[in-house]
C-alpha cells in the first residue's frame, strides 16, 4: 500500500509540474488533456493517503495545486455556461446540461447531498442558501430539479458576472426560473436560510477519508483529497 501511495504522489506532483507551466488556464486540448489526467489519477479509493505526514515541499505544492485547479474550474464553468446561455431562444439550456463534461458526477454529487440533508433533517427546507455558486451552479440546480421541487435557492456570488451567466441558465426554465434567485455580493443575511451549502472552488481537504470534506463546489474529492474540483464523484461537503 505505501508503494501504490508514493506512486500517486509521485504521479500528481508531475501533472502539478505541468500544470503550473501553463500559460492560461482555459479550456483548450493541453489543458483538459492534463486536468483529465488528474481525475483519474485522484478518483481511485482504495488508497489511504495522509496530507499530515507529507514533507513541507508536498503540502505548499497541494496547497498550489488547489489555487490551480480552482482557477481552471473556474474557467471551465464559464466557458459552457456561457455556451449554454447562447442556445437559441426556443431551447432550455437545462435541457443541454449533459454537454458540460462532468455532469453525471454532479448528477451523483446531487443525489449524494440530497441523502445526506435527508439525513440530518426531519423535514424538507423551504429554502436553501447556496454561498458561492458561480457561473453554472450545477449542485444547485441538480437539487432542485431532480431532488426538492418545491424548495426555492437562494444562490449568492460576489462577481455579478456569474451570476448573470447562471440566472441565463434558469430564466427559459418555467420552473427553476421562479425557485433559483441570485444575488450579487456576500451572504451577510443568509441565516435566515436553512440549511446552509457553501461552495468551494478550489476544493479540500486530503486525508483520504471517503464522506469527510468540502466541496468547490464540490463534495467528492477522494482520496483524492488533493482535491481536484472537477473530481465531484469523490468526497463529501
């Protein structure tokens, strides 16, 4: 187990070398050729990977690695929500929602996080807070198409330009148009929101414990825990 430990380490800090040698960071074949790599090098589970006993050098270079995959999510989001908001008028762009390269992790991440809330609460919540939900909130939107149909989400983001992308996203939607409101800025009053789903872009923690995290928006980085956003299959927020 240790040799197959120190391989993955070995193999992630070659594709962060990579990585951090790119010019720009937006969708292009280097670059989801590379992300992609980093996928499936985080998505296996039966490795048991500690951040803790990691050298110093290993931690800043996870620590790096983070920022990196955050920004180029980040990217990515933009660049189909962008796509997606461009359909003709005739076309819902929930109805195209497939063409983002990582939707049936969210499909998972949704049903994964419905279970969870359903869980830990005796009733279902008429509203949802949802704290940096970015260009294409797709948990969110999952959630509520798939999972809560009668809970209204109230998604905040302080770049007014996201927002505007992911309200593009919803308004042909006779359904979510009405229950998914955004708002620019900081949440200062979503407490009166329960329960309370922050996103994280660039992701989270790396104990290798499976259930145990954050999301970057994203609940599933698994052993992975070095956290790969776009790794939604893996760990939990």
């Amino acid at each position: 187990m240790a040799c197959k430990n120190s391989l993955v380490v070995k193999q992630i800090i070659d594709l962060y070398d990579q990585i951090s040698k790119l010019e720009c960071l937006k969708p292009s074949k280097n670059v989801d050729t590379l992300f992609g790599q980093l996928v499936s090098t985080c998505l296996p589970t039966d490795t048991n990977i500690d951040v803790t006993k990691m050298s110093d050098e290993v931690k800043d270079m996870r620590s790096n690695l983070i920022k990196l995959c955050g920004e180029a999510e980040g990217y990515l989001e933009q660049h189909f929500s962008t796509i997606l908001g461009s359909l003709p008028e005739d076309q819902n762009p929930l109805d195209h929602l497939n063409i983002f390269p990582y939707y049936s992790n969210y499909l998972k991440l949704g049903k994964l996080e419905y279970d969870l809330l359903s869980q830990h609460s005796s009733h279902v919540p008429s509203k949802i807070a949802f704290v940096g939900s970015g260009p294409m909130p797709l948990t969110s939107i999952v959630l509520a198409k798939f999972h809560l149909p009668n809970t209204t989400f109230h998604n905040f983001d302080i770049d007014s330009h996201a927002n505007t992308l992911a309200s593009s996203l919803v308004s042909r939607d006779q359904d979510l148009s009405k229950r998914m409101i955004f708002h620019d800025g900081r949440a200062k009053r979503y407490g009166r929101a329960r329960p309370i789903r922050r996103s994280f872009l660039g992701g989270s923690c790396w104990d290798g414990q499976r259930g145990k995290g954050q999301s970057h928006r994203a609940l599933g980085e698994t052993h992975g825990s070095w956290s790969y956003p776009h790794a939604k299959e893996c760990s939990c927020s």
